[in-house]
C-alpha cells in the first residue's frame, strides 16, 4: 500500500503564504500518475473538504473558498504534488490532508498542521 506523507504546514499570519508537500512511497512512478492527488482540510468541529484536486484529464478543481489564493501543482519524477496557499486567512487554520484515489482506494496522509493567527 502507498504511504503519503504531508509537510510544510505551520503557523502564520493572516496575508502569509505556506506551501505543503505530499510524496507518495511505496509506489513505483510508473504508477504515480495513476493516482487522482488532492488536498482536503478539516478544521475543528467541522466535516473534512476538498480543497483542491486534480481531475481524470489532468486539469484542476478547487474549491471557491481558496480560489484564486490557493494553486495545486505536481512533480511526477518525484511523485510529490504541492499546495501554493497565499493570502492566508484566519478561516483556512485547519489539518491538510493530502489523497490519493486510485479505483476505489483513497489512501491519506497523517496531515499537517496549518495554523492562520496574529
């Protein structure tokens, strides 16, 4: 089974800008691009949500709350996919969770952290 591990989350102001890793283990590459990739978050009290994803085609879905902030991107060779966040607000503080969907398997990482504060 694929093993994702999440960095990069942490404290910062409001207006601040974070960006979170993901690499997938315990996976060749030739099957990397196989998987759907996204990032979901989940804050206190509140149901897990997608945040960003790529889709079947390649292209991207992101959620309208982070639109225009937030930017997903992937390196295949590393099998990593990333989560640009600027403008931070006090309203994205929640554990980002990085997904992989391959079929019917999701598999997820521990999370990380992101803490929006002054």
């Amino acid at each position: 089974q694929v093993q994702l591990v999440e960095s990069g989350g942490g404290l910062v102001q409001p207006g601040g800008s974070l960006r979170l890793s993901c690499t997938m283990s315990r996976a060749i590459l030739s099957t990397f691009w196989q998987y759907t990739m996204g990032w979901y978050r989940q804050a206190p009290g509140k149901q897990r949500e997608l945040v960003a994803t790529f889709t079947s085609d390649g292209s991207t879905n992101i959620a309208d709350a982070v639109k225009g902030r937030f930017t997903i991107s992937k390196n295949n060779s590393r099998k990593t996919i990333y989560l640009q966040m600027n403008n931070l607000k006090p309203e994205d503080t929640a554990v980002y969770y990085c997904s992989g969907t391959i079929g019917e398997t999701t598999n997820w990482g521990q999370g990380t952290q992101v803490t929006v504060s002054s």
